[in-house]
C-alpha cells in the first residue's frame, strides 16, 4: 500500500457544485495531516490543516479519521478559481522525522462555468 | 510578502554535467527543503536543512548532494546529471516548528540531454 493514496481524477464540474476528494494513508504512526493546493504550472500552497475534530474555512472543510487512516476535503459551491490540483500531506510517524511531509500525488479539479 | 526564488526556471544540462541549483529565501526560515515533482511519482523529497551546514538525506538523495552555507540560501547539486534526473526541482522553506507550512519557490525545469 502506497504511503498517501489520493484518487487522480480528473473532476471535472460545474460552478456551484459541491464536490470531495479523498485520501487515505498507510502509516499509522502519522501525526499531522494537511491539504496544498497547485495551480497549473505553479508552486504548491498551504490550503489547511485537517484536524480529528473536523475543520473548515469557508467553503472548505477537512475531516480527519484516524481509524480509517483517512482525510477528506469537501468543497461547497465550487468557483472557476477552485480549479488546481489538490494535494494530500501526511507528516512521517514521530521522533525526529517529523519534519518530513509526504505528499499524495494530487487530485485534479477543473471547475466548469 | 514571503518569498522563495530559485535560480532558473529553465535549466539544459548534458549528462556527465556538474548542475548547480540555487534556493534563496527572505523569510528568516531555519528550514529549507528541496524536492522534485515527476507526473505520477509527486513530490519528492531529496533533501532537507533544519540549520545553516546542517543537511538531512530525505527519500531520494542519491546522485545528489546540498550546500548550505548561510541561513538564506540552500542549493542542490547533481555532480554528474544523468537523464533520469530531467524533472522539475521545487525548493521549500519553513520556520522551525511550522515545519508543516512549507513555502514553495517557482521551480527549475531541468532537462538533461
């Protein structure tokens, strides 16, 4: 089983619509669980954390389950400029690895008008 | 505005050749980050400093070594670049202990002939 397994996509849908990518991780030990964001042709971002308790920042909302080993990112009313390609980050398993993230191979949205 | 710049964004080296990549940030980042980004592969992790002359091998370190020796600045240098190493390099830098909010350079489009 891969480190960080994201569904390649691509999603492809309309202004308005909601749409959820998922993630799962193999690594049990993970601590710390993020989703970047990628533009076409430009750096990776910070989008959020994923918290166990659910988070959400606007129109984002990340879910973390730990039993499952698996994240979640909802997107509510989907605009033109969600689309990018979203990444999945897990931090390696404690002790002096922590620093390391390892990043899925992202998740393709194209958001149509 | 926090900024990462990378020397080039272009890069056309032939195999055998010594490729110097330089990674500068204006952030006061104690860590710095290179990894490369391949499609279907993700990004990578080659190398990682949490210090001025301090250097950590990450996932895929071999056929390249890190310099680093002011705070600043980091730089990746393939010592004798082979065509499995044509790939985009993107370079990071963190703060200590926000190791997980990486900011990204553009990137260097490296082709080895």
């Amino acid at each position: 089983r891969k480190e960080v397994e994201q569904d390649p996509g691509p999603f492809n849908v309309p202004e308005g619509a909601t749409v959820a990518f998922n993630c799962t991780y193999s690594n049990s030990a993970s601590q710390s669980f993020f989703w970047y964001r990628q533009d076409c042709r430009k750096e990776p971002k910070l989008l959020m954390s994923v918290y166990s308790s659910g988070n959400e920042d606007g129109r984002f909302t990340a879910q973390l389950n730990r039993a499952s080993q698996y994240i979640s990112l909802l997107i509510r009313d989907s605009k033109l400029s969600d689309s990018a390609t979203y990444l999945c980050v897990v931090t390696a398993g404690g002790g002096g690895s922590n620093y390391k993230l390892t990043f899925g191979k992202g998740t393709l949205l194209t958001v149509n008008p | 505005d926090v900024k990462v710049t990378q020397s080039s964004r272009y890069l056309v080296k032939r195999t055998g050749e010594k490729v110097f990549l330089e990674c500068v940030q204006d952030m006061d980042h104690e860590n710095m980050f290179w990894y490369r980004q391949d499609p279907g592969l993700g990004l990578r992790l080659i190398y990682f400093s949490y210090d001025v002359k301090m250097k950590e091998k990450g996932d895929i370190p071999e056929g390249y070594s890190v310099s680093r020796e002011k705070k600043e600045r980091f730089s990746l240098i393939l010592e004798s670049a082979s065509t499995n190493q044509t790939s985009m390099y993107l370079c990071a830098s963190s703060r200590r202990g926000i190791f997980y909010e990486q900011y990204f350079g553009p990137g260097t489009r490296l082709t080895v002939t």
